[in-house]
C-alpha cells in the first residue's frame, strides 16, 4: 500500500487502507517530537504555505511545527494583510502560490468545497485544514489516532461525537473516519443541530446526552458557536450545558475509563465541565501533541504522492 | 426567396402529424406541406433521415441586455438560440433597467430590431425594480407589447398584490408567469435540502420553498381569474399541486428544464458551480416525477431558463457563485437524449413541449408546421453525437451544466421566418 493522492481534502474521499496508512505514518513520525533535536530531513527543500482565510491559531500553528520538523520552509499568509483583501480570486492566489514553486498550499477556508476547487485548479498538494461545515480531515484524523493510541483500535469502539453537528466540519470528518474503520457512532445534539438524511452515513442519532453516553468508550466533544447568524434557532449558552454539557455527574454514569476529547478551543462551562476537562478521562492536550504527528504524516505522504508522479 | 426542405421525418404536434413529407416555404411563411412537391426553389435542404420539426419557442431566457452585455446580449444570445434550433425566446425582465415601464421596453425593442437573429418577445416585470413594492403599469406595458409579466428571479411575497397583479393581468389580458419560490424558506441556501447538502455542508433549499409558493400563486390566480404560468418546475410535489389545480379547471400552465429531467442533486458532489441553479437539481426521486408530469400532461412546456454568467462569477468559492446554466443550445439534444431516446416522449409529444403548447401558453401563432404560418423550423439528425465542448459553444457565456457530455441530436438547419439563420 502506498499514497497517490496529491491532496487531502476530506476523509469521505479515502479509503480504510489510505486513512490506515496516515495512521502508521503518523505512528512513526511521533516519535521525532521526543528527540533533543527534533527534526528529521524528510522534506527538506519543500515550500509548504500556509493559506489561511479564517483566523486559527491551533491548526496553523500545529501544520507550522509539524512541517518544520519535516525540514520544510512555511510560509503563513494571513488574508487581512495579503492580495487577498484587493479582491484577487481565490484560484488566483492558488495560482501565484504554484507560480513561487511552493509545493504543498494547507488551507482553512471559510467556505465549503474551497478546497476541493483550489485542488482541481492546482498542479500542487492542496491539504484541506477546515473548509466552511464540509471536512477538516486532520483534525479527524488525530482525533482517531488518540483514540487507537488509546484504547487499541477502532474497530467496533462506540464513540459519540457531541454538540453542532449541523454547522461542524469536524463532526463530518471523523463520522467519515470512524465509520470507514469500523466504529459505532453515535451523534448527539439537540433536533435542530442534526443535519438532514446524517443517518445515512451509518450513524445513529440522538438528543439525550445520557442515552448517548451510556454505552460509549469516547466522547468527542464538538466546540459550540453560539454567533453564527442562525443564531435565534441556537438553544441559549446555559440550556445547552444543562441538556448536553459534558459534566462529572454525566461522566459517573458512562463507562469508568471513557475517553474525553475535545479538538479546541474549549468553552469551559458551555460544552463541558472544568472538571471534565481536566479530568483523568479527558485527552485533549494528548490531542494537541498527536496533531503533530498526524499532520507531519500528511505533509510526508501528498509530497510523496507528487514526486513519485512527475 | 423561398426554400423546400425536401424528404425529411416532419412533426407537427398541432395536426397530429409524423409523416415523410416536404415543405415549401415562400415569402417568410409556410406555403405548401406535401408528398413530393415538384417547385422551383431558391435552395433546396435535402432533409432525408432527418427530423423537420417547428423551431423551439424557449419561454424562459436572460438576454442580459440591457445592462450585464459582459455576460450575454441580444445578438450573442439569439445566435446561440439559432445553433439550439431555438426560433422564438421570451425574454426575462431582469435586466439592468428592468422591463417595467415603455420606455426599457422600447429601448430593447430597438436592440432586438438591430441584432436579433430568431423572433425575441419581450416579457415585463410584475412590480417595479422587481422590487415586489410596487406594481407596474400593466395596461402600457400590454400596450408596449410585452407577452407576459413576471419578476423573474423573485417571487412577490405580498399576497395583496400578487393577488392585485393577477387582477390587472386577466384585464389587460396578459399572462403572467411566477417564479414560485419562498425566500423566507429557501434563505440562503444554494443547493437541493439533502443527504448531499449534508455531505457538502452546504446550506439546503427545500422543496416547499417551491411547492409553497405554487400553492399561493395558484390559489390567487383562481382567486382573481387570471391565467398563471409556473417557470422553472423542479419538484415532486410541485407537479402534484399543479397536476390537481388542473383537473378543477384553473388556468394553470407550467414549465421545467432541460436539467431537472436529467440531472439530480448528485452531480453538486464535486462542488461544480455549473450545476449551481435556482431551483436547485433535486432527487431522483423529484427527477422521475418531473419526467412523470411531462409524459402526462401535467408540465406543458420546456425552457431553458438561459442563465449565462461570466467565469469571474462562476469560478470562485461555491457558496458565492451565481445561480444559473447556459441552455439555449443544448435543449434540443438533451430532450432528443433523456427524453425521445429514453422514450419518455415521442417525437410529436417533445415539440408539443418545445413549440406547440409555448406558442398556445403566450397567444402566438407558432409553434406548427402548418400552412400559411410563419417559417419557424428546425431540421435535426435526431441519431447523431456530439460532445458539449465550452469553446464550441457560441453563447458569451460558458457556464453550461452539460459540459463533457455526449448528447444525441445534431441541429442541421434552423430557419426562422423563411430566412436560415443556421447552418451546421
């Protein structure tokens, strides 16, 4: 099994082998994060660009180290300050980006299939890194190795993903992830976040946290906005954390050893408890440094997959 | 200048008839349809293995100009019209002046007498600006010659004056077409509400967006008498509504697209702003009931609803693209294609669709190939290929849905008012 594709752009788009494969490349990268110089040549003399149009700090700083310790230059291009802001089209950028020879561009766009469009446009790797509510494939894909890191494996795991499941790009991806290797998922959120026909992607649906809970080896906790412009259909900040947030009281009635995640930035008191979060359950700083490790695997396997091309 | 179109497969849907004959057009008009005319003709088109039919009488098309001729314009339009064996457009208001007074009118009408190649009528806005505020002087718009009223691309949402409009519409005897479409549903989506908005995490339009509105403007339309003409049908239950108001006998006609009888929801998987349109293409199951309402009736027409829009509005993010197709010419292939082949219609029934029923639905005399009318037609190689290809398009605009496509259904001839305005 090796990599052919030039891009990641969502985990919809893999297969089983292809997100195992990141996996056992992410497996081995990690441990280059522990050394005293943390740093191995893999893509030394490799452009990656950082193409920012929503501001993050977690997710361009995580692809910043994680090609750093690849041997990569990165450049960040922040839209407020760039062309960008002049009106220049988004397939225009992507195209001066592959005119400086950069090779790979990773992109958080604020619209939906952003990615897939600048990909087809593009000679050079696009790696998806959040596009409007469609995928944000490796914050997924960290997310799974967490949890294979530390329960063993996927396989037949029930994992419950909790919170705006309509409007998260998070949620779409690990449900693609999890269900590809086999999980049982289980999405919760109350009627009005859970977008239509979901089912059909092999989860089941749910709006009691407790029902969703009871049976579950890990909770992903999904990040909730309460300012985006549907905001009048949005339960209020308290109602939320009285029906779905993830408290100790909640946690004491789910199996003892249940995973707890979250991918940040965490509203404490909205989503889940301090003490959740700090908690012997949670795993969300571990999340933070597997991140790493994922995205170096990412990086490695798409240059990959263009060299062995041209 | 006369023409005979000797030899070929002819259908009028008006006289029932599907028979190998030839024509004989003279002076603008159809003069003689026989067996084996033996007249002296200015040219002769050898029809044999071809179907002769009357040209399409497309009842939805954005011309753009006045005001985007960046996107399209009479004469680029109305050429594209030729090559689609299109004859007659009824053009939408939505122009930059909107059509809502005699003096935008007039302005188009003396483009349309510069640069029109095939027949273009005019049809005036329902409220001023479209605005849905106001309404328009509909007796001087009559007066203007416009054929029928409509704010295309918007619905008015007050059922005061829609109500008022229907009224003034059946006084001044004019019919007017509704974009059904409740914006307070639809908000801002931008494709069909599904399992693939889901999948996209892209905001979903509803059928009852659509099928709500119908209901309205059905119900209003009886209310004041009037006669209404649904643009743009897309869905199940749309079809279900209109299907029963025309068994009580309202005055109701419809229309759908080239694209909700052979395209769903599936093709947005990849993100391609050329399958971006308003209605959104829908499920299959919305597609079969579409196919259903044409082979029974219940749809009367096919429009292209001819959207043309530039690259600089099509090839950018998904969400901010424009909604709209070219169709102008790919119509014909693709009804030859999904519906003839498929055999869904027949010969006679497809130009019933095209020609005959657009002509009755606007009051025109068109539409058959009958003599003493005007010569409209089209003479097609109803079995020959063709791959739709952007640079062979000769539309301003290449924002066609069928791009890549192999359709069946080569326009040989189009000849509109006796003169051939296209030759392949």
């Amino acid at each position: 099994m090796f990599w052919t594709k030039k891009d990641l752009l969502g985990l919809e788009y893999l297969t089983q082998e292809e997100i195992e494969l990141i996996l056992d490349t992410a497996d081995s990268f990690k441990e280059v994060s522990t050394r005293e110089i943390k740093k191995v040549p893999a893509l030394r003399g490799k452009t990656a660009v950082n193409l920012f149009y929503e501001p993050s700090t977690r997710t361009r700083v995580s692809f910043e180290v994680a090609a750093k310790r690849l041997s990569a230059d990165v450049i960040n291009i922040a839209t407020e300050t760039s062309s960008v802001r002049k009106g220049e089209t988004l397939i225009d950028t992507g195209k001066n980006i592959q005119a400086l020879k950069a090779d790979i561009i990773i992109m958080r766009h604020n619209c939906s299939g952003a990615a897939n469009m600048l990909a087809r446009a593009l000679d050079i790797s696009v790696v998806n890194a959040g596009d409007g509510w469609h995928e944000h494939p490796t914050q997924a894909l960290l997310d799974i190795f967490t949890l294979k890191e530390k329960l063993g494996k996927i396989k037949g795991l029930n994992v419950t993903i909790v919170g705006d499941i309509a409007h998260s790009r998070v949620a779409r991806s690990n449900i693609w992830g999890l269900t590809k290797l086999g999980a049982n998922v289980t999405v919760c959120a109350p009627e009005m976040l859970l977008p239509v026909g979901i089912e059909k992607t092999g989860v089941r649906a749910s709006s009691s946290i407790d029902e969703a809970l009871k049976n579950a080896d890990a909770v992903n906790v999904l990040r909730m906005q309460f300012e985006r412009d549907e905001g009048a259909a949005f339960p209020e900040q308290l109602d939320y954390f009285k029906r779905f947030g993830i408290t100790g009281e909640r946690l004491a009635k789910a199996k003892k050893d249940i995973v707890v995640m979250h991918p940040g930035p965490i509203n404490r008191g909205i989503e889940m408890s301090s003490e959740v979060a700090d908690g012997a359950n949670s795993v969300i700083l571990e999340q933070v440094t597997n991140g790493i490790a994922v995205r170096m695997a990412v990086l490695f396997l798409v240059a990959q997959a263009r060299e062995a091309k041209t | 200048m006369s023409i005979l179109v000797k030899g070929g497969r002819v259908i009028d849907p008006a006289k029932k008839i599907d028979a190998l004959l030839d024509i004989l057009i003279e002076d603008k008009k159809i003069s003689k349809v026989a067996k084996n005319i033996k007249a002296q003709a200015d040219s002769v088109i050898d029809a044999a293995g071809k179907i002769v039919a009357p040209g399409i009488i497309d009842m939805h098309v954005h011309l753009r100009q006045p005001g985007r001729e960046d996107k399209e314009t009479v004469a680029t339009a109305t050429a594209a019209a030729a090559k689609g064996g299109v004859t007659t457009v009824l053009a939408m208001p939505n122009t930059n002046p909107a059509m809502d007074c005699a003096e935008s009118i007039e302005l188009l009408k003396g483009i349309i007498r510069k640069d029109a190649k095939v027949n273009v009528l005019i049809c005036g806005a329902i409220t001023k600006a479209r605005l849905g505020k106001e309404l328009c002087e509909i007796p001087a718009l009559k007066k203007s010659g416009v054929y029928a009223i409509s704010d295309d691309g918007c619905s008015v949402d007050s059922d005061e004056l829609m109500l008022e409009a229907f009224k003034k519409a059946s006084q001044a005897g004019i019919l007017t077409i509704c974009h059904s479409e409740d914006k307070k549903l639809s908000g801002k989506g931008v494709i069909n509400l599904g399992f693939n908005s889901t999948r996209l995490g892209l905001r979903g339009i509803s059928n009852a967006s659509e099928y709500k509105r119908i209901e309205r403007d059905i119900e209003l339309a009886e209310k004041a008498g009037a006669a209404v003409h649904i643009a743009h049908v897309s869905c199940r239950e749309s079809v279900e509504i209109i299907s029963k108001a025309k068994k009580k006998g309202i005055k109701v006609t419809c229309e759908t697209t080239p694209h909700y009888f052979s395209l769903t929801e599936d093709a947005l998987l990849g993100y391609d702003t050329n399958m971006k349109m308003n209605p959104p293409l829908r499920s299959k199951e919305d597609l079969a009931a579409i196919k259903q309402g044409l082979k029974d009736g219940t749809i009367d027409a096919i429009a292209s609803d001819h959207a043309p829009h530039t690259e600089n509005e099509k090839d950018i993010e998904f969400e901010r693209a424009e909604f709209g197709v070219v169709g102008l010419e790919t119509e014909l292939a693709v009804g030859v294609t999904e519906l003839v082949h498929l055999k869904v219609l027949d010969w006679g029934k497809l130009f019933e669709k095209f020609s005959l029923n657009p002509a009755r639905i606007l009051g025109i005399d068109k539409g058959t190939l009958s003599e003493g009318k005007a010569a409209d037609i089209v003479v097609i190689s109803s079995e020959e290929e063709w791959e739709v290809r952007k640079s062979e398009l000769i539309s301003k605009s290449k924002n066609c849905a069928f791009l890549g496509r192999i359709l069946k259904g080569v326009v040989d001839y189009t000849i509109c008012n006796g003169k051939i305005v296209y030759k392949k």
